[in-house]
C-alpha cells in the first residue's frame, strides 16, 4: 500500500528517484517494473506496480471499443501506457510525452493513492489540494452514501 506525499526531482534525463520507503515493496512485487500513463482527468500521471496495471488493463479489455466513450478512455489509458523499470539506483525514466502531459519539469509530488502513485508538478499539486479542501467546505450537494459512513 502506497500513501503518503513526497516532493521528488527529475534529473535532466526525467529520472525520478523512488523514495526508498517503496524500492523493496516495488522490487519484491513487481521485480521493479512499473506502468505509467496520464490521468483523464487531472493534469498528473499515474504510475503503478506492473500487476496492478495487469488487473487495471483486464478492466479495460472488457470495454467495448464499439461504444465511443469506452474506446476513448482505451485509447487514452493504453495509448499513453508506457513501461519503466526501476534501475540499480532506483529511478525511474519517465517517457517525454507523459512528462509534457502533466508538466513535470524538476519539483514532482510523488503521491502515493493505495496501489499506485499520482505524479504531479509540485505547484500544481498544492493548487489541487486547495481547490479539493475548498470543494469540500462548500460542497452544496452533501456527502455521498459511502462517505457519509466513513469515520475518520
């Protein structure tokens, strides 16, 4: 299980250096190898433990490519689907289309969401935080049935 947020750099090549807490948990389950793509509806990107990102892709097979929305959120998730593994020195490359996608440049927020991370540009990872603690306090719709039974 991943949680917690870690500010991380990118090097120069868009290397970014897992915090150790996570390099044995990720090499002992997934010998390293991760997935990364973009989120659909955020301005970050997803990085998971490849059997994570194996249960995930089941999911999307059993989407029809004939309805649009379906297909559109395949194409999105796999097109942009690419594998990194973990190196000696526990870095990981992330591909130059995904660092453009959640404008990643040195200061990234490593996010840890339960069985993957959200990667995103420091900056615009505290706007997100603001902008989702101000969505709560003024939420006009109230609570969902699930959050309404989770006690904190």
């Amino acid at each position: 299980m991943f949680r917690g947020a870690t500010l991380v750099n990118l090097d120069s090549k868009g290397r970014l250096a897992v915090p150790t807490r996570y390099r044995d948990k990720l090499v002992e389950n997934a010998s390293g190898q991760m997935v990364c793509t973009i989120d659909i509806h955020h301005p970050c990107l997803l990085l998971y433990p490849l059997p994570e990102w194996e249960v995930i892709e089941q999911k999307l097979a059993r989407l029809s490519s004939m309805n649009p929305a379906e297909r559109r959120v395949q194409r999105l998730l796999l097109g942009h689907a690419c594998e990194c593994q973990m190196d000696s020195a526990g870095r990981l490359l992330l591909a130059p289309v995904l660092r453009q996608h959640a404008r990643l440049t040195k200061e990234v927020m490593l996010v840890g969401q339960f069985n993957k991370f959200e990667l995103w540009d420091e900056a615009t990872w505290h706007q997100q935080v603001t902008e989702d603690i101000d969505a709560e306090q003024s939420s006009a719709f109230g609570l969902s049935e699930r959050l309404q039974d989770l006690s904190l």
